[in-house]
C-alpha cells in the first residue's frame, strides 16, 4: 500500500467487551481493524470482573494481525485506550484478585461494577472540597469507593497490593514499562487535580478523611504520582520485551493513555459535516454510545454543573475543560429489553439468513417503518404514544447521580406480540433521547453553549437512535463517515505524542475528516415535548417511591425489606396451625433485632472512624501550620 510508505499509526480500544485495534494513516484513514471478545466474569450481583493478562494477550494479538507483512520501520506510534476499569497487581507487579471467588485471573473490576455503593455514599458524605469536581458526587464507577470496598472486604489482598492502575495507564506500562499516569484516567476518576487548579495533584487530607490513607505513603507509590496530558509521550516507547511481543521496533513512540470515551470524543469532535461552517470545539457535544452513552463536552473556561463530572483541565485537550455525563446503560439497555421480549425468539426466525449479519436493531427499524405505515401514521415516533419508558436500569449517572434509581415502564397491556417487541423497542430508544435531552438541559442551565451533537460507537450506527436524538434534542446531529472514531481517537493521540502534529488539536483538525448530517424533524416537535413531560412524570413517581419508603424508615433498598414482609404473608397461608404462624412471626422478628442491633453497632464503628480520621486531618493541619510558622520570618530584635 503506497499511503501505508509515509507512515502510520496504531490505535488500541479495550473497550467492555471487546479488545480492537487499527492500522491508520496520517490523515486518518482505517486501513486494518482486528478484535477479539474480552472474558468477563459476573459471580454475584453488580460484580463484573475481568482478567488483566486475558486483556493484553489480546492487544498482543489484534497489533500482531494488523501490522502482519507491515514494515515496522513504517509504524510511527501507538494510542491505547481502555475503560475506566481498576486493576490490581502484587508487590511483584502479577495479577492479584480482586473477586470474592479468589481467582488470580478475577483482578480488574471492570468500570461498570456497583459493588461499591455503600463506599461511595460515605465517602460522599464526608463532602470533601474535591468532589465539587465530580459534580458533588462520586460515582460508585469510579476508582476511589472500589478501593475502599477492597480495603474493607478483602483485607489479605489489600495488605499484599503491590500497584493499583486504570486500565489505560495499565496498558501503557506493559507497552513501555513506565509507571506514568495519564492525566485523563487520574483527573477524571480518581480525584487527582489538574496543574491548573489551585494546589493541584493528590489531596493528603481527602486520602485520611475517607480511610484510604496508605495509599498516600512513599509519595503515592501504589497509584501514582507523575501524570502526562494526552498526546504525550510515555517513557522511552515500546520496551524490549513489548516490541518483541508485538514484532515491532523498540523505541517506537507511545502515547500517553486515555478513557475510551474521551477517545472517542476526540475522534470526532472536529469532524467537518456538510454545512462547511466554521468549528468550534466548545460548542459541540460528543455522545459515544456503545453499552453505555458517554456526554463529553469542552469549554475553553471551567463551568461547574452539579451531577456532572468535572469540569477537568487538559485531560482530554489539552488548554481546554472537559465536563462529562452519562448514561451507565445504553445499547445495554437495548439489548435487554429485546433480549427479555417474550417476542423476540419468534421474531428472530423472520430474519432470513441473508439477512443474519445485520443487527437485530436494523431489522426492528424496518418493521418500525411497516408498523408505521400499517397505522397510517406520519411518523415512527407515534407508535408510543402510550407506551413510556424511564431508563435507568441500571441506575442514574447524570443528570442526577442516584445510582438507586430503576427502569420503568408505563402502558404494558396483555400483549406479548412482535407489535407490542416494536413498540417497547422504539420507547425505549426515545427513553435514552430524552435522557439525553436532560442531560443538555442541566449543562446549559450552567452555561454551556451546544449547537451540534457529535456521535460514535456502536449505537451512531443506529439510525432510528440517531435521528431521535435529533428530534427530541432539536438539534443537529452529526455522524462521522469514519465508524470508528474511538480507535481514530487513539491514533490522532499517537501522531502527537509522535510530533507528526504540533498539537493534539492539529491532529484532530487534520484527521477527523467528514460525516452526515442528521437534521431534526421539525413535525414531530411538539409530540416529543408531551413525550418528555410524560418521561418527567416517570422520574417523579421513582422520586415519590423513594420518599415514601424514607418516610417509613426504611432505606432506598428497603424494597427488599417489603418483599420479605410480602413473602411471609404469602407463607402465611400455608402454615398448618395458627401456633406455627405465630412462631414463624416470633423468629422473624428476632432476627430483625439482631439485624438492626449489628447495624446500630457497625454504625457505631463507622462513627469512630470518622472521628479518628478528623482527628487525623486536625493532626495534618495543625504539622501544616507548624511548617509556616518556623518558615514566617522573625520580626524586631532578639533579647
């Protein structure tokens, strides 16, 4: 390949379920794509785990297929990225468990984990400075409550933990051997501050105030200490032993890591689309959506939002403030709902093996448009008109951060037919479009400006996901033409890092290239605004709910509580005297005493350490003050 002759780059993507990686040219071109499927184990509720040794054994593989009968000489540089996932590794840098199984191989906790609910509502009431930076709240998905979770419920591990990475900076140490961090990974989900925020890095006090004050010892040797902006250099390149792995050229220049999102967001941010119109960077807004819908937005000056994380300086652009929101389920989402359709096996044995290699999502699309053309109707968007869905399945990430919140489903009747598969697929298409919608609103609230949406992942491939983004939002919707903006991200890093660009904005203008553009229909305006009233009164009868069990004392998991209750009533019928249903009651309620009496004493602990670590963070103070003092210069004459 001539265009192959001037160079080109590798890009990396361990995505959630799967390890990519791309031979791209200096414009941006994808030239070669190999993946391979990620193992992933769930060994109890809201616990996914993955292997770090499975994840580069892949990365391995993929570069190898790539770059085969490829002159390494003729690779300039390589991009990785991954997901905001934690791993852990020994004092002999081997992978160290961190599953209750006790599996070696069970050693990263992958970002979409909520095992650390509890973790992160502690720490979230201790209301640290620093989490004004996480839009107030700390998201269980982040890396500090997994730790604590960790140091709690696996104390052995804890004590033999050698190294604690994101799986980006994972990546980047086993290509080079560096222990550098990237800003990105550390800044967006592990609190560590910018250079341009006042007493920038690590914050000792927060470290004490949450119970994670080890981690601060020999200079945060554990987690880190040195950070790179992206589009930086890691260490001296590809190791030795990396390149030999790989079959390419030691010295070959590594970029500094980044998040998969923001990859993506990079990628596609300064895609041109047909309008031709002067880019602004700050007023666009990049959604990739794959298994779950990442809202990325940059601003040349801080904007804080509540519920929003960020806003974080050059860990993604470097000169500009990243601010990010989410949805932690998206084409997750989908796939649940069609796959749990009593429907969808019969629907599936329509699709003709002609037609087996496209997504099941396309096929549901088409049989939208005959359902809409059957009913007579102007518009696909008119099937639900009753028929809504709230989508938080798997909790709220943004605008709201209440990982408790659940999914619902308004308008279910008897009906369990292909019709009724149709029409809960599209409402909860709309669902996402009206989170999003959300989303939007609570960032202009703030002041932020947006006039495009940008889109890439698995998703922007949808066009009925695509263009209800559109139409619900009002806004213009671009679809870049490269359909792999995430591994494009990582390359445009790469030929920085590179210095094939001066900047990483360079790089971005130069390779991002064109897309479509995706215009809302303005006839179906008014129908979505009464759709997102009904989307809104969804939310507030979740909020009621929750108010309500508070209201009784119980807990927002007090659910489990009321089915019990409900359970035991049901066991009622059953029982063959009244004695015995007494006595089922009279142990029942012996053990809610016991139950209530450890959680009075737990409590209890958890008070004393608060205490002990105000006491710390007093004590920290106080040595601070200390140091000034004995620094203040003497004034007047000495007797």
């Amino acid at each position: 390949m001539e265009v192959v002759k001037r160079g080109c780059f590798i890009g990396v993507d361990v995505g959630t379920q799967s390890v990519r990686a791309a031979l791209l040219t200096s414009q941006g071109e994808i030239l070669k794509v190999s993946s391979e499927p990620i193992k992933t184990w769930n060994p109890f509720p809201d616990m996914y785990e993955q292997s770090s040794e499975n994840i580069w054994e892949l990365c391995v593989k993929c570069i190898k297929e790539i770059t085969e009968g490829i002159d390494p000489e003729l690779v300039l540089g390589i991009g990785f990225d991954a997901t905001c996932s934690l791993v852990t590794l020994d004092k002999e840098y081997k992978p160290l468990s961190v599953s209750k199984t006790g599996n070696e191989n069970q050693n990263i906790i992958l970002w979409l984990d909520h095992r650390a609910v509890e973790e992160t509502n502690f720490i979230n009431n201790n209301n640290h400075e620093v989490l004004i930076y996480v839009g107030d709240k700390m998201s269980p998905e982040m890396e500090m409550p997994k730790l604590l979770w960790i140091k709690k419920n696996l104390p052995e591990q804890w004590q033999n933990a050698g190294c604690f990475f994101d799986l980006p900076d994972f990546l980047t140490w086993k290509a080079t051997g560096s222990l550098q961090r990237s800003l990105c990974s550390l800044v967006c989900k592990w609190t560590f501050l910018s250079g341009k925020d006042v007493g920038g890095g690590w914050q000792e006090d927060f470290f004490i105030q949450i119970g994670l004050r080890d981690l601060t010892f020999d200079n945060y040797e554990k987690i880190g200490s040195s950070a790179l902006p992206p589009g930086s250099p890691c260490g001296n390149g590809l190791s030795i032993r990396a390149a030999k792995e790989m079959g390419l050229i030691p010295g070959t220049s590594v970029s500094a890591s980044i998040i998969d999102a923001h990859a993506g967001a990079i990628g596609v941010l300064a895609c041109k689309d047909s309008s031709d119109t002067k880019i602004n960077l700050d007023e666009r807004m990049a959604l990739i959506c794959g298994t779950s819908t990442c809202h990325i937005k940059v601003s040349k000056d801080p904007i804080f939002t509540p519920c929003a994380w960020g806003p974080y300086y050059s860990a993604m652009i470097p000169g500009y403030w990243c601010t990010e929101a989410g949805q932690s389920a998206a084409g997750v989402l989908l796939d649940h709902v069609i796959n749990s359709h009593p429907a969808t096996k019969a629907f599936k044995e329509t699709i003709t093996k002609k037609d087996e290699q496209r997504h099941i999502t396309d096929h549901l699309n088409k049989r939208a448009e005959e359902l809409k053309e059957k009913k007579g109707l102007t518009s696909v968007a008119l099937l639900t008109s009753d028929y809504h869905v709230y989508p938080d399945y798997h909790g709220n990430r943004s605008p709201l951060a209440k990982p408790h919140l659940k999914g619902m489903i308004c308008g279910l009747t008897l009906s369990a037919d292909e019709e009724d598969l149709v029409k809960q697929y599209v409402a909860t298409v709309q669902s996402l479009a009206y989170s999003t919608r959300h989303i939007i609103s609570a960032l202009k609230k703030k002041g932020h400006v947006i006039n495009h949406l940008l889109v890439c992942g698995g998703l922007s491939k949808n066009a009925l996901y695509v263009q209800m983004h559109a139409d619900v939002t009002g806004l213009p919707v671009v679809v870049p033409n490269n359909s792999e903006s995430v591994l494009l991200g990582c390359a445009i890093l790469a030929a920085s890092a590179a210095k094939c660009h001066p900047s990483v904005v360079s790089a971005m203008t130069n390779m991002s290239g064109h897309g479509s553009l995706v215009l809302p229909n303005a006839d179906d305006k008014m129908y979505h605004w009464k759709k997102y009233d009904a989307y809104q009164s969804l939310l507030a009868c979740q909020e009621r709910r929750i108010k309500l069990a508070l209201e009784l004392g119980l807990t927002v998991e007090g659910d489990k509580k009321m089915i019990e209750i409900r359970n035991l009533i049901q066991e009622s019928q059953v029982f063959k005297t009244e004695t015995d249903l007494v006595n089922n009651i009279i142990e029942s309620v012996k053990e809610s005493m016991e139950a209530e009496k450890r959680e009075r004493s737990e409590r209890l602990e958890i008070d004393k350490m608060k205490a002990i670590q105000n006491l710390e963070v007093e004590q920290l103070k106080h040595r601070q003050l200390q140091k000034e003092i004995v620094r203040e210069p003497v004034k007047g004459n000495i007797s």
